[in-house]
C-alpha cells in the first residue's frame, strides 16, 4: 500500500513537472493554511513519496472538497485514498459505478 501510494505521488509530480516544493504548494493552493491538515513542509511529500509514509486521510478529503472533480488533484486524491482504503474507495478511487437503466 505505501509502496503504490509513492509510485502514485511520483507519477503525478513527473507528469506535472514538479519538484516536493511546488508539488505541496500546488496541492495545497486553494487549502486554507488554518487547516489542521495543511502540510508546513516539502518534507512531508519526501515521506509520501520515498519513506512509505501515507497521506492523511483528512488532508485527501480537505482536497476532494474544495477542488471540482474534473481538477487533477481531486482524481489523485481519489487514487491515493483508494490506496489507502480499497474496500471503502473502491480500485482507483471509483467509489461506485451507476448502472446504465434499460431505457438508455
């Protein structure tokens, strides 16, 4: 589980370009800094992403709240929770799948 979670914290850093400082400011940006949640430091991501630590599960759900769901950070939370906790968040964070009725 925190070997999948570093693998996914690093794919979304390479993928942005983005080293542990600007990767903890960009998830953080719209986050209030009051928060209990907020991460003071880019050692913090170093954990995620080398140690095995895992992300608080409060920090993801601050996350899912105030981005929109078509905002990467709200799928990478979904990804990182569904890491965390597959049999609550589903595999890769699909939570639930709706049935296509009949009619459609």
């Amino acid at each position: 589980m925190s070997e999948e979670t570093g693998k996914i914290v690093e794919q979304e850093m390479t993928e942005l370009n983005k080293d542990d400082r600007a990767f903890r400011m960009y998830l953080q940006e719209s986050l209030s800094p009051e928060s209990e949640t907020y991460i003071k430091s880019h050692g913090t991501i170093i954990n995620w992403r080398k140690h095995g630590k895992l992300p608080p599960t409060d920090f993801l759900e601050d996350i899912l709240s105030v981005y929109p769901s078509s905002d990467r950070r709200f799928r990478l939370a979904l990804r990182l929770l569904a890491a965390k906790s597959p049999h609550v968040w589903g595999p890769g964070g699909v939570v639930w799948k709706l049935k296509k009725s009949k009619a459609e």
